[in-house]
C-alpha cells in the first residue's frame, strides 16, 4: 500500500486557524506565547524525526525497487506544468507565485445535484485535512514523490448530493488572462477543464489538495485547491479550481479539445502502452539521474485495477 501517514507537522492553515480561535478569545498573550507566524517552508525545520523512526519499526514493501523519497520542496514547487502562466516549467512556477491572488477564491459546485453549492476557500480548509504523499507521474516521462495535505473529492461530492444520472464529474480551473499570461497563447482551448468518472473521483485516493509538505498550498502547484488523482498521468490532476459540475456525458477534456488525440480521457498510467511519440516504460525522478521503470497505475493497481474491467482494452490507457 501506499505509504501514508499523518503529517507530524501543524499545516500552515489549521496553524492559522488556530490562531485565530486564540484571537478570538482575545488572548494576546498566548499569540504573545507562541511567537511570530512563519510565512515560508524554509522558516521552520521540520521535525521529520517521529515519522522516521515509526517508519523503521514498520517497514513496509513500496512498489518500487527503493522506497519513495520526497521530491524536494524547491523542485516541487520550482518546475510546474501550469501552460496558463507558461509553457517553460520555472517561468510558469516563478509567474504564478508572483501574481496569482489565490483569496478570495469560490468554487462553484454544480450541475446534476440536490444541492448546488458555492463553497467559499475559507469553508473547503474547514474539511478535516489529512497528509498524503502521493507519486505524480507526468505524461512526459518525469516523476516527483509529493507530500499533499487535502482530503478526498468525495466528501466534497457527498455534500451536495450527486443525482442517480451523473456519471461523470467536470472540473475546471481559472482562466483569468490579467492574471495568466500563458492565456494569450490562443492555440489552446481555455479554460482548462478535466473530467472523472464518477467512480474514480468517488474513490478515497482521489484527492482535492488544499496544501503540500504541511503548508499551504502554492500557486505554482494549484493553489487554493486543486485535483490529485495519483494512477492517472499528471495532466488529469488539475490546477486552481473554480467549478466542478456533476453531468451525464464524458466531459471534453482541455486536451481532448486540443486536438491531434495527443492525450485522452482516461490516461491511466501504463508502461506497456507508449504514447505515439515516446515509450511509457520508465521515468525520471526529478532531483535524480537514473531512470525507474514506471509502475502499471503508478503503483497503485491494488487500489484502482478493478475499476476498469478487461485491463487488456487499451483504451483505458489513453
Ligand atoms: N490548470 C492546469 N492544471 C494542470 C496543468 C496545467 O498546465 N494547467 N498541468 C498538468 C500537468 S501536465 C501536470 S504533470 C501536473 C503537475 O503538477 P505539479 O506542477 O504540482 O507537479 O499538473 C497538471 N495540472
Ligand atoms: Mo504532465
């Protein structure tokens, strides 16, 4: 199984909300207490001490020939696929943390449900937050191992009660072009929109991330909120949420509508079936040299293969 473990750190937004219960209080002292809030990773060490030492005393196979090493946190966040702002990964990384406002921020969840619903960012980071370190796979053939904070799509899904005809569930991100230069590049069909099948965003790997190495969330990586879906190629993780609708039909895909059948629906991870111009059947994990094989599903296969029955249709791969 994947290994996934609580984060022995406070996230920076549950840490900020705190404070602001204490404030609430109208106990100075205690913020007095408890010092000056922290406003980068690198101002804190984290204790990475405690989930060491339960990892030793109970190891536990991974799917690869090593275990997963976190990618580090500049790369993470430094080398992003986000075309929006660029299509060069650190000019996109360095021009989203720069401009994109990440608050206010409204997600707009919709389409065939009881209860249409606009959840205020503040509401999304009151869902209990849990830690998850996830393997991400890009269809480029680069991997990174990245420690989300979010909590499953599901429970977002189940509030506003999807009707017995959604079948699949749409989601898409912001395109605002003062903000996102990348816009100006009219080749693509903007807004960016992804789609699920309502069973895999139901599934409990299906993430919504709201933070990553127990901060918030950074523009970069899809700040305020955006899709994890770990099985999938990383184009299906989308960024920067601002709708999400439940709907009958198989959603067209931002690259879907791209055209040139480059990258499809389903885009479940599979070294057996190459994309038309490069093999699938290994990767390279950002931060090192060598290339790994690449695993069916990213590695977890035990988790999703029975979505898909007759693995041998490679339809599911594309
Ligand atoms: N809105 C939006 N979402 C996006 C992308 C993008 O260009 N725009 N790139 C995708 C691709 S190709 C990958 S590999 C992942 C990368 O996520 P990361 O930058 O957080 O590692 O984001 C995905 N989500
Ligand atoms: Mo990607």
């Amino acid at each position: 199984m994947v290994p996934i473990r609580p984060s022995e750190i406070t996230p920076e937004h549950i840490y900020l909300s705190r404070r602001k219960f204490m404030l609430g209080l109208g106990a100075a002292a205690l913020l007095a207490a408890c010092g000056r809030l922290p406003d980068t990773p690198e101002a804190t060490v984290m204790p990475e001490g405690a989930a060491t030492s339960e990892a030793l005393s109970t190891p536990r196979p991974t799917p690869t020939q090593k275990p997963d090493i976190k990618t580090a946190f500049d790369a993470v966040t430094g080398y992003v696929n986000y075309y929006e702002f660029s299509l060069d990964k650190e000019a996109a990384a360095i021009l989203a943390n720069e401009s994109l406002q990440v608050s206010p921020w409204t997600v707009t969840v919709g389409g065939l449900v009881n209860k249409p619903r606009v959840f205020d960012i503040e509401e999304i980071l009151k869902f209990e937050q849990e830690e998850r370190v996830y393997r991400m796979r890009c269809v480029e053939g680069w991997s990174m191992v990245i420690p989300w904070l979010g909590f499953p799509l599901s429970r977002l899904l189940k509030e506003v009660e999807p009707l017995s005809n959604a079948k699949y569930v749409r989601f898409q991100t912001l395109a605002d072009p003062e903000q996102m230069p990348g816009l100006g590049d009219m080749t693509f069909p903007w807004p960016y929109i992804e789609g699920l099948r309502l069973d895999e965003a139901m599934h409990d790997l299906t993430l919504i991330a709201t933070g990553i190495y127990g901060w918030s969330l950074r523009p970069s990586n899809g700040a305020p909120l955006r899709l994890v879906v770990p099985w999938k190629y990383g184009f299906k993780s989308l960024k920067s949420i601002v709708r999400i609708d439940l709907v009958e039909e198989q959603p067209t895909t931002f690259w879907m509508a791209a055209g040139a059948g480059e990258y499809g629906f389903w885009a479940n991870v599979n070294p057996e079936v190459p994309h038309r111009r490069w093999s699938q059947a290994n990767e390279r994990r950002i931060g090192e040299t060598r290339r790994i094989p690449t695993l069916l599903f990213n590695g977890y296969a035990d988790e999703v293969a029975d979505l898909y029955p007759d693995l041998t249709n490679k339809d599911w791969f594309f």
